[in-house]
C-alpha cells in the first residue's frame, strides 16, 4: 500500500498486513473489519456532491470531484481502505454489448436489444466500445490524480453472465429460453466466457500498474492478487437444477482464472443455491446480503437471525462477510468462527467506528 495512502487511512500498511495474513488462513490479532463513518472536515476542498445527470456518471471532472468529496467526509477504520468506486450504473456491461443506457439519478436502466432466443449468435462483444473505454479511462484517470492515496475499483470487466443475458432478451423471454431451447443459451454463455476472462485481466491490469492488489463496488475487501465477485440476480428465478447447469460452469470459469474468488449472495431465495457454491473450490469469500423485507426490515436484516447460514459457509471452509451493526459485533462473533469472517460495520460517527474497533482488539480471535 502506497504511504501517500496515509493522508486518508493513516494506518493503511497494518491494514494491509492484516488483511494479507487473513486471506492466507494465518493467525492475525483480530477479526478483520471494514469500518466506516461519516466525517464533516474542517476545511474541505469539494463543497458538495453534484448530482446532475449524466455528468455525475460520465464526466470525468464531475465524477472525481464527487470522489474527492466521499472520499474527504469519510472516516476510513480497520480494514476499510479509501476508495473510489467507478460506476456508470448496475450490470453496466450490457452496454459494452448494444444496450444503450439510460442514466437516471440513482440508476440505470437499458432496453433489451435482442427480440428472440435464436438472435443469441449475434451477441459480440467489441473491446473498442465507446462505454467500455469511458470506464477504463475514468479508472485511469482516478488512479493517477490518486498516486496511491486511494484505491480505484476495476470497471471495464464483464460479469454475471446469465444476468446479462436477461437484460441483452428480457427476463422472460430468458426464462422461457432456459426451458425451451437450453442448448442454444448454454452455447451462448460458453461464446462469452472467454470475453469475460480478457476483460477482467484487462480491468485488473488496469489498476495493477497504479496500485498493489485490488478491490471492487463492495468496498468493503481488499486482495493482494486478482480478485472477482460473481453474482447472479435472476437465479432467484430458476431451480437448484438450472443453477448448476447455467449458472455454476460460469463461476467456475471465472474463479479458476483468478487468485481471489467471492460470490454476492442477495436473499434469502439464493439460499437454496449455497450447497452447489460451497462445492466451488476456488470460490474463497461468500458476502451475506439479506435483501429487504418490507414487515419488520430490521429484524430480517439482523445477522443474529442468520448464525445457521454463517455456520454452514464456514463449516465449508469458506470465508463469510457479514454487514453488522455495531451493536452486534460482540453477539455476532460469540455465536460463528472469528477465523473464518470479515466484517463490514457502519457506523453513525466516528466515535461510535472508534469504539468498535477499540472493542474489537478486545476480543481478538
């Protein structure tokens, strides 16, 4: 890690160093945790966030004075390393493959630009696209006013598949797919898992040359290698049966080509997916999202309704990253491995992330 880094993080290099020994199974002193909260600087050099679309996505100015901003009113604890997190919007990639997008003020949303199942064959991925190289520009452009005081997550990279391919046809029109003619979207999916793997060592080697290791939109973890989170929001749609057939070639693919694997697990209906992900052997970190609930959201969101869940990841020999209130860090790990855990706590000040650290050290492993 850059020493520059310290103007934000001034105990980035013990970071680092914990984080190392972390992913290596090694014995560290304390359970790892990224732990943030909001700062309010005296001095600050950005007044504001500008929310003006598209320039807060595609203007790099706009884009890197936002940054700057997040970057100054943030508290950086533990393991929660400054970082700029380059987006133009979810599953961007389906504009490096003919979807155009439409950037609204907290998303985006693209039109399907295939008609029918059997338009599968016309899908082509351009490295040249004008979208792909905005991405891979702005993460150039941050890395280098950076000079390593902060990390700039990858963009330019293609994943999830399946999930793409319900945005390139539509949900349904995938779904009756899987059911009808398997053959003719497992051909797909087989086309473009070699773009996948070019694009994610072209988006690392991208960052590799400005900074050590890497991380992603999470922010929440930091690798010292090549690193990939895989996720798949339509398996909420398809059976334990159609995730193995459509879903688990593709994570395999893309975490045999990389050092780190981490899949983003969102909801409760993904659960009956996590026997075949567990059976993944370069399949490293599984991250917990509960997805919302609107009856009672904090009790759903609360980790301690869901120690069966880290018990069976970590019994695996999986990893697990939990998001947990402070009020939960203790309860939390008297219940699960403290070897075997990342934690991601935020916090309302910064007392209250000092705190958590302090209790933290306290517990130890």
């Amino acid at each position: 890690m850059h020493n520059n880094m310290s103007q934000y993080k001034p105990d980035c290099q013990e970071a680092r160093d914990r984080m190392i020994a972390w992913w290596a199974g090694k014995k560290i002193d304390r359970v790892p945790a990224a732990v943030s909260a909001p700062l309010k600087p005296p001095n600050p050099r950005v007044a504001s966030i500008c929310n003006e679309v598209p320039a807060k996505y595609t203007d790099p100015e706009t884009v890197l004075a936002n940054m700057e901003y997040r970057l100054e009113h943030t508290f950086w604890g533990g393991e929660k390393f400054p970082t700029h997190h380059i987006t133009f919007g979810p599953i961007f990639s389906l504009a490096y493959l003919g979807c155009e997008p439409h950037f609204m003020p907290h998303t985006t949303w693209y039109e399907p630009c295939l008609q029918d199942w059997s338009e599968l064959p016309n899908i082509k991925f351009d490295p040249n696209n004008r979208w792909r190289k905005l991405s891979l520009e702005m993460v150039r452009l941050s890395a280098e006013r950076a000079n390593g005081r902060w990390l700039v997550t990858r963009s330019g990279h293609i994943a999830s598949l399946t999930d793409l391919i319900c945005g390139l046809l539509g949900n349904e029109k995938t779904m009756m797919a899987m059911a009808e003619h398997p053959e003719a979207l497992k051909a797909a999916l087989n086309r473009m898992m070699p773009w996948s793997c070019q694009a994610c060592d072209e988006a690392y080697e991208n960052t590799r040359r400005y900074q050590e290791g890497c991380t992603d939109w999470m922010q929440s973890w930091w690798a010292p290698g090549h690193a990939v989170t895989a996720q798949c929001d339509m398996s909420v749609m398809i059976s334990p049966e159609m995730f193995r057939d459509f879903v688990v070639p593709e994570l395999e693919n893309i975490y045999n080509h990389v050092d780190y694997g981490i899949y983003h697990l969102d909801g409760p209906e993904q659960i009956r997916h996590l026997d075949m992900m567990l059976q993944i052997d370069k399949l490293h970190l599984i991250q917990w999202v509960p997805g919302h609930r609107t009856s009672n959201p904090v009790h759903h969101a609360d980790p301690m309704n869901w120690l069966d869940l880290f018990r069976r990841i970590q019994e695996s020999g999986k990893k697990v990253l939990i998001s947990c209130p402070p009020s939960r860090v203790r309860p939390l790990l008297d219940k699960i491995a403290r070897d075997r855990v990342l934690l991601s706590v935020n916090c309302e000040d910064e007392a209250t992330a000092q705190n958590v650290l302090q209790e933290l050290d306290r517990i130890g492993v």
